[in-house]
C-alpha cells in the first residue's frame, strides 16, 4: 500500500477528523481512509445506513413542550368536517 502525507489541512478540518475517530474508537488514519472511500464511492460498506444517533434527543425540554404544543392543533378532529367528507 501506497502513502500519501498531506500538508495545510484546515484547523477544522483536522478537529471534525479527530472528533470523528474518537467517536468511532479507531484510528486517525482509518477514518481518513474510510472517508475518502465513501467521498469516491469505493466504500467496502456501501449499503451502511446512515447513523442519525448524533440527532436524537437533541431538543431540550422547553423546545419539546413548544414543538408539542405548536403541534397540538394537528390531534384535534373536526367532526363535522370529517363526516361531510365522507358523505360523498
């Protein structure tokens, strides 16, 4: 296997890179390389599903209550309306 050494790489960059492998348990070098796998489409798992745990549990209470609370119009029925409807 080749190596490849790469210069100048963005203080972002370099941070969402070490953030990745620590959250993965792997190594620097191993993410790099499944990343450029997957941004070239040569992934070894190209049907691994993406991983949207990052996003769960993200709101905290108060956005939650408003979110159920802005939402709470969608549960009501309207009878009449419905029962019309249906009638034709």
């Amino acid at each position: 296997m080749s190596q490849i050494t790469l210069r100048q790489i963005p203080e972002n960059v370099d941070a969402l890179i070490r953030q990745l492998s620590k959250e993965q348990k792997q190594s620097i070098n191993k993410t790099i390389i499944e990343l450029l796998e997957k941004a070239l489409g040569v992934s070894q798992d190209s049907n691994k599903k993406r991983n949207l745990s990052q996003l769960a549990g993200t709101w905290s209470d108060r956005e939650s209550e408003e979110f159920k609370k802005n939402t709470a119009q969608f549960d009501k029925i309207d009878w009449e309306i419905w029962e019309n409807e249906n009638l034709h």
